[in-house]
C-alpha cells in the first residue's frame, strides 16, 4: 500500500514540472530589436501669410550716430522679401542687422527694442544656419559711399503669418555679426526702427490683369486722299 501511494506521489510531482507557469499579469519585456521614436519638434504655423501685404520700418539714428534710411518687408508665395536702403554708413562696413522682440525705440540707445526676435527658443545662428533665432539676419555691407541697398528673402518670417514681425523691432548694430553665442557680437545699436504694416498690397498682377490694363493700340491714321491732277480735271470737263 505504501508503494503505491508513493507511487501516486511521484507521478503528480512530475506532471507538476513540466506544466507551464502561470501569466502574473505583468508587463511583456521587448526583445531589444526595437528602437526609440524620435521626437519630432514642429513648428507652431499660425495663420497664413498675406501674400502681396507690405511693411515699412523708418530708421532713425540712435544717439551719437548718423545712420538713417528704410527698410520694406513685402510677403511673397514662398517668404519674406526685405529691401533695405540705408545712409550715413562708414565705407565698407559690415554690420548685424536683426529683428528685435519689441517694437519700441524710445531709448536712446534703442535698448528698448529689447532682445532679438526669438518665439521658437533657438541658439542664435547666422542665416545659412538652421534653426536659429527667427530675427537673426545676418549683415548687411555699405557702399564705397557708406550707403546700404539690398535685397534679402527669408523662408522663417512672415507678414501675418508663421513668426510674424510685424510691430517688432528693427535694429541695426555697430559690428558685424559673427554668429557667436548669444546674440552674434555685433556691438552697439546703432539704428532703430519699428516694422509697421502700412496697408499696401503689390501683389505681382496676373497675365489678365496686366492684359486689361495695356492701353489699346492707336489706330492707324487714315490715308490721306489723292489729289487729282490738273490734267484729269481738265479731262472730265471736256468728257461729253
């Protein structure tokens, strides 16, 4: 009897290890092939840009300098086109020119345009580099005669649209801008504007506008009448 029982024992022991254990409920373990997803940083777009909607920043010198002119912002398809005209500059010389947060020059020394326009949270950069400050333009560089015009395009500003300037504002500095951290070494403000939408829209017109506003061809004079000579006169008179 007792080697039975014992028997019995040693088969349920058996049975007992080779069954599978039981699910506790917790989480599955990865294997270790998968890969973390990237975290994608976009960008906040906000209202489409007025394609064709102009912007107009009056420089004035800051105190102790003599620069002065104006700057258009104008919004296309693709960015921001800025056209700057500017005078009163040393021959030659390069300068950091920016987008600063406040639309402010009432200090004297344009401190109270307050610092570079930066909504996204970016290291400053130059405009080849990317990301960068959304107000870091780069230099622009006088003439033989100490004057500024170009033309410069951006893709990260706009008029209305994502990164707007408008009601920013706009300074020019004393030194060029090398790209260094924070905000370029440019120097002293040298120039200060404010970039104020003026209401104006020069959209490029289409092939249909420009066709109905070409001025219609003259006519052609007419031609004038021939004179009959003498002769034919005298030749219908004597006709019976």
């Amino acid at each position: 009897m007792n080697r039975a029982r014992w028997m019995i024992l040693l088969t349920a022991l058996a049975v007992g290890c080779g069954s599978e254990p039981a699910d506790d409920g917790g989480d599955e373990t990865t294997t270790g092939d998968e890969t973390e997803t990237d975290v994608e940083v976009v960008r906040e777009t906000g209202p489409t840009a007025d394609v064709g909607a102009r912007a107009v920043a009056e420089m004035a010198p800051t105190e102790g300098n003599s620069v002065s002119g104006t700057v258009i912002f104008m919004q296309g398809d693709d960015g921001l086109q800025v056209s700057v005209d500017l005078t009163g500059l040393e021959a030659g010389t390069v300068h950091g020119f920016h987008v600063h947060e406040t639309g402010d020059c009432s200090a004297p020394d344009g401190t109270s345009a307050g610092g570079h326009y930066n909504p996204e949270g970016h290291d400053h950069a130059l405009p080849d580099s990317a990301p960068r400050h959304a107000g870091d333009m780069g230099n622009v560089t006088a003439d033989d005669d100490g004057n500024v015009q170009t033309t410069l395009e951006f893709s990260n500003i706009s008029l209305g649209g994502p990164n707007p300037v408008e009601g920013r504002g706009l300074i020019l500095h004393a030194s060029p801008d090398d790209g260094g951290q924070p905000t370029g070494n440019a120097g002293a403000r040298i120039a200060c504007g404010v970039i104020t939408l003026d209401g104006e829209t020069t959209a490029a017109p289409t092939a249909e506008a420009e066709a109905a506003a070409a001025p219609a061809p003259a006519a052609a004079p007419a031609a004038p009448a021939r004179r009959r000579s003498a002769a034919a006169a005298e030749e219908d008179e004597m006709a019976p």
